[in-house]
C-alpha cells in the first residue's frame, strides 16, 4: 500500500513538473523501481522551494519540514548574516537536472543535481540593488534522510 501511495504521489508531480525541473532518463528508470526515493526527489524540490521563500522573508521557518536542524542552522546562519547587512536575497531557481538518484539504504537517498539559480540582494530600506542579478551553476549533492518519516535534507554540499 505504502509504495502504491508513494507511486500515485510520483505521477501527480511528474503531471505537475515543467522544463524547470527535469530528470536523466536513468533516474526516472531508478524512481520508477524505486517510488519512495521518488518521494525523497520531490522533498529535494521541496527544500529549494522553501529555500526561495527563506530568502524573500530572511526567516529560515519555510524550511522546517524539508531540513534536519543540522542543515536548518547553516541556512539560519547565512540568513541572519545577510540580515545583519541589511539585506534581503531574491533567489530564483531557475532550472534543476535530477543527473542522478542513488539508495544508501531504508531511510538514505543521495541525490545529484545541477541548477541553474539567479540571484541579487536588495537593501531592507532603501529597496535599492545592492548586489546586481547574478547567474550561477551549481552540481550539487543532497544526502537525504527519513526524519520522523518525512524525507529532509541532511547534507547540502557541491560535487
């Protein structure tokens, strides 16, 4: 029953997904042996999502049910010190290639990405640019992890 609700879960994204978020043929043949790490990729999509938001607002609250504390506090840390300059960071997420999908056991999934992001800061008070649109690749590895059985990000680092 868990795998047919996991399943059911993975195709309503998969409707939902756009260009901006695309998978290697080999990983959606992976997902499809495998929809609980299926689960884990929506939760990586999840997390940036929230990550967006956490940036906007300069509060790291969005990413409560998508981080462990470990990864919540680095995030925390880096909003309190673009705060601390008086500055809000506008992300975009512009685009995300899921390259790779691997099982490191139950409740471990690692997964590869390269992203597309935009970025630029804005003073709090004076609404004004402070840090022009910048453009930037990233490859990255999201080890996630089964917390209180939702999938969470453990460890965000660069391949």
């Amino acid at each position: 029953m868990k795998r047919i609700i996991g399943a059911v879960t993975f195709m309503i994204f998969l409707l939902g997904c756009s260009n901006d978020f695309i998978e290697l043929s080999s990983v959606k043949d992976f997902l499809r042996k495998d929809p609980d790490a299926a689960d884990a990729v929506s939760a990586v999509r999840a997390y940036n999502k929230a990550l967006v938001s956490a940036y906007r607002q300069n509060d790291p609250a969005p990413l409560r049910d998508f981080a462990t504390d470990r990864e919540f506090n680095k995030v925390s840390h880096l909003i309190e010190d673009i705060l601390s300059q008086s500055l809000i960071m506008e992300a975009e997420l512009e685009r995300m290639r899921i390259e790779k999908v691997e099982r490191w056991g139950p409740d471990n999934v690692v997964v590869t990405t390269k992203e597309n992001w935009r970025y630029r800061r804005i003073n709090v008070k004076t609404k004004e640019e402070a840090k022009p649109l910048t453009s930037i690749e990233y490859h990255m590895r999201y080890n996630m992890v089964r917390e209180k059985g939702l999938w969470k990000v453990f460890d965000l680092s660069p391949v």
